[in-house]
C-alpha cells in the first residue's frame, strides 16, 4: 500500500467531472488512503475486499468507528459515506452496484493471474449499471521478468476484456522504472504505468 494518495488518480479525477455525492466503486479496495481522498471530493466510496483483516486496519488507521450491518453480499462496514463490503468480488450482486456511477481500478486489474481477468471483468464490470465511467490504473512490463502480482495488462488486453461494452480511452502512459527500485532489482528492464477512461455504453 502506497503511503500518499496515488498522484494519478489526483492527476485525472478532475477529467471526469463527477457530480457531488455520487457512488464511487473502489474494487479489492484493501486499506488504501486513495479512499479517504474519494471521500473528500464529496462521493460516496463504496470498497470491495475480502480480507476483514485489511478493512479492519483501515478503520483503525483512521480513526474511524465501524458501524457494520449485515446484507446480502456479506457484512458492509460504513463510516461516514465510507463503506466497505467485504465479499468476493466475483460474487457482488448487480443490485448490489445500481447506484456505481463511477469505478476506481488502481489495484484491481493487475492483482489478478489472467485466467481471472476476463471473469472479472464479465462479472463486476458487467454487472455495472449504463454510464457508469471508469478510472483504471494499469502496468506494463515485460512479464517473463517477474512474476505477478502486480502482472502486466497490455493495451491490447484491456481492450479485450473491456470492448465492446466500455468504450476505452488511454489518457496517458508513464515510464516510472526509476522510481521501482524493487522492480529494478528483480531485473526488470522496462515498466510503465498506463492510465485508461471507461465508460459503459
């Protein structure tokens, strides 16, 4: 977990200009302060992890009361208009998801082997309801380099997964192997991290 807000979601949340008070997906969320930072742009921040552990420190490390209820999907741990469900993100109900207007995929996409990346993305995303936009964060490197997680998604795969259903627009793509020493170490030779606008037909 990184320990400042990701300068790209700051970078390019602005872009998408959303409306005040609306439901922002925060998929295999984690403890991330990325959340804390959706929450003060005025949304309401919905985060799906399976680990009560990593919700339980992100509660903690924030000071924040759980006022958990109990739903159909599995416990919804809520402070303020943060809320995390912890469930499997393959098994999130559609309904579940009606009020999703926006999705932030930072930690998601890349956490998973690719046998799992196309059920993920015919699963959550699908279940997702028309116009909802997506912010999705991904890497590139060579992956015979090092092995995953996080793992390399192509451009080509992330239209793949996601067309034609999402309408898929790259924003920018940066070089950011010096700042990864580890990745340096582990002999990686080329590393880019890609940012990506999708929005659901």
């Amino acid at each position: 977990h990184r320990q400042e807000v990701m300068p790209l979601l700051q970078k390019h949340w602005p872009s998408f200009k959303p409306a005040a008070g609306s439901q922002v997906l925060v998929p295999l969320s984690g403890k991330t302060l990325d959340m804390p930072w959706l929450a003060g742009q005025g949304h309401r921040v919905l985060g799906i992890e399976i680990s009560a552990v990593g919700i339980a420190a992100f509660f903690a490390e924030h000071g924040l009361q759980d006022d958990a209820i109990d739903t159909a999907d599995g416990p919804l741990h809520r402070a303020g208009n943060i809320a995390i469900l912890e469930a499997d993100v393959f098994e999130v109900d559609a309904a579940t998801l009606n009020d999703v207007a926006l999705v932030y995929d930072r930690a998601a996409l890349i956490a998973l082997p690719p046998a799992l990346r196309q059920r993920y993305a015919d699963t959550l995303y699908a279940r997702l309801p028309a116009g909802t936009r997506a912010l999705l964060i991904t890497l590139e490197y060579p992956q015979a380099q090092k092995a995953g997680p996080p793992f390399s998604v192509s451009e080509d795969e992330v239209h793949q997964l996601f067309r034609p259903a999402w309408d898929v627009t790259l924003l920018e793509r940066r070089d950011i192997l010096e700042q990864q020493p580890g990745f340096v170490a582990e002999g990686v030779t080329a590393l880019a991290t890609v940012v990506y606008r999708l929005d659901k037909r």
